[in-house]
C-alpha cells in the first residue's frame, strides 16, 4: 500500500533518490577497486567488467536524479524496486555462488565500507522506503523523456571520459615503457635472486609498497591469476631497499594475495629502471625481458597468453 500523504512520499523519493546518487558517485570515485570487485566474480573480461561497471553507475546515477527532479516517476520507482530486489536477492546467494571478498560490497565503493549484511539491511531500509512513496503524486509531461535521454547520454559520455576503462586509455595513449635493462639485469644479479627471477616465464612486478596504483595491480594480477586457475610461482616481486619487510607482507595481505617470492633493489636503482614509474610489470622469459607494462595497459589476454603460450 502506498501513501497518501504527499509531503511523505515527496521526501522519501528524494531522499531513496539521493542514495542512488551518492551510491553511484562514491563507486565511480573508487571505480578501479570496483572493476576489481566485478572482475572477481568471474563472469566476465576485465575489458567487459570495466564498461559494465560504468553503465550500473549511470543507471544508478539518472535513477537517482529521476527520483530527485520528480521526471519519469513511475518508470524510475519500479526501476529502483527493481535494483533493490535484484541486488539484495544477489546479496543473500552471493557466498553460496561466487569466492569473492564480502567484507565490502562497494555498495557506496570505498568510502562507506558495507558488508553483506549491512548491505542487505541498506535494501531493505530502501524498500520499506518506497513502500511509501506513491508515483500518482508525480505529473508526466513530454519533455520528460527527452531529460531523461540526455541525462543518460550526457553520463556515459562524461564517466566513460573522465575515468575511461583502461582499454579504452591505453588505445587513445600509446606511451612506450622504458626500462634500463642492463642496470636491472646487473642490481638482480647483486640480489642474489637472480636465479629465480630467471627460470622460466615470469612476470616481474617492480612495485612502490605505499603506491595506490601498484596496490591496484597487485589485486588484479592476482585475480588474473586466480580466475584463469595459473599459478603465481610464476610472480615475482621487486621493493626498494628499505622497505622493512612487514610492510611488505602487509602489502600482500591487504590484496588478500599470498606472500610471493620478492628482492630489493637500491632506491637509486630501482628508480633508474623504473624511470620514477610504477608499478613495472615485466614479462621475463629465461632472463629476457619480452614485454613491459603498467597498471593500465597490464591486462588479462596478455598474461593468460604469456604464462600459457609455449
């Protein structure tokens, strides 16, 4: 049963419409952690995940604004019933259909940290909140539906350009990665690691423990590795010199990685091979460096095919 009462109804509209809208801004602040948390469910690429992610925050976003600006009410109440039902029915199966971390349900992505449970209280809240929202109250005109085409329009365009998936960045940017490779060559001979640094294929990840975007790349070469069942004794680490090592197992741990094999190089040479840019990834085959990448251009085909590929 609906209300009857406007004033009600209007300020629980505006206010489940202002949710949406802070859910989808505060997702698309922390968006790479939220591709990650997508990707881990294994249903689709990275290249995909990436351009789903950004469509749930715009329908998130117009749904919200819908709700706020009273436009297409009707059509954005059952949209919004909807998301909720859908998203707490995903809620409730989610650790009987997928290995992934339910300490943050990026319901609100970094910023806000829900867990399952308090995600699913949130929907619930939400929906006890339309309950009293009755769409009669609202007047449909017929500009309405040109607003909503091009709000939805004008949010693509603008999330897909501000934060472009990295596929997308690493088309329209071509950077060359460069690397010192005798000067890399010669500080892992003076590490002592150069053995196991050399055997084989391996992907050498040159990381900054304090680095957000290294952190970043940690995960997703880990969830890389994990969806496509590749061991990550073909993973290997490099810090600089002086990074004590429980910061470096912190770092692991917070990727919720295991501890892989990793050296030091002095800061000075760390930064000459790096040229002061990290992370470093680095596909090695027998000691020979074959390719080079970032955080952006690293992606899932690459590694797949390195690691697999005779």
């Amino acid at each position: 049963m609906r209300s009857d009462n406007k004033y009600l109804s209007t300020v629980l509209r505006i206010f489940t419409g202002l949710v949406f809208v802070a859910s989808a801004i505060l997702k698309y602040i922390s968006i790479d952690l939220f591709d990650l948390y997508i990707f881990e469910h294994n249903l689709f690429s990275v290249s995909v995940t990436e351009t789903l992610t950004r469509l749930l925050v715009t329908a998130e976003l117009v749904l919200g604004i819908l709700l706020i600006l009273n436009i297409h009410v009707r059509l954005a109440y059952y949209c919004a019933l909807g998301f909720l039902a859908g998203f707490t029915i995903y809620l409730l199966l989610l650790p009987r259909l997928f290995d992934v971390d339910i300490i943050n349900c990026h319901c609100f992505g970094t910023a806000i940290v829900l867990s399952r449970t308090e995600s699913i209280a949130k929907n619930v809240v939400l929906l006890l909140c339309l309950f009293f929202v009755s769409p009669k109250f609202s007047t449909y005109k017929k500009w309405h539906t040109w607003v909503m085409i091009a709000l939805g329009i004008i949010t693509i365009t603008v999330l897909m350009v501000v934060n472009a998936p990295n596929y997308l960045y690493s088309i329209v940017h071509k950077d060359k990665i460069q690397i010192d490779v005798p000067v890399y060559e010669s500080a892992l001979l003076n590490s002592g690691k150069e053995v196991e640094f050399t055997d084989g294929k391996q992907i050498i990840c040159m990381f900054s423990a304090g680095c957000r975007y290294c952190k970043h790349a940690a995960l997703k070469l880990h969830l890389i590795m994990k969806n496509h069942h590749l061991s990550e004794e073909h993973v290997k680490a490099i810090f600089w010199t002086g990074t004590p090592d429980s910061i470096i197992h912190n770092f692991f741990a917070e990727q919720r990685m295991p501890l892989i094999e990793y050296t030091t190089f002095r800061v000075d040479t760390f930064l000459t091979v790096t040229s002061g840019s990290m992370p470093l990834i680095l596909f090695s085959d027998n000691g020979t460096i074959v390719q080079r990448y970032n955080y952006i251009s690293l992606n899932e085909n690459r590694v797949v095919d390195f690691l697999k590929s005779e």
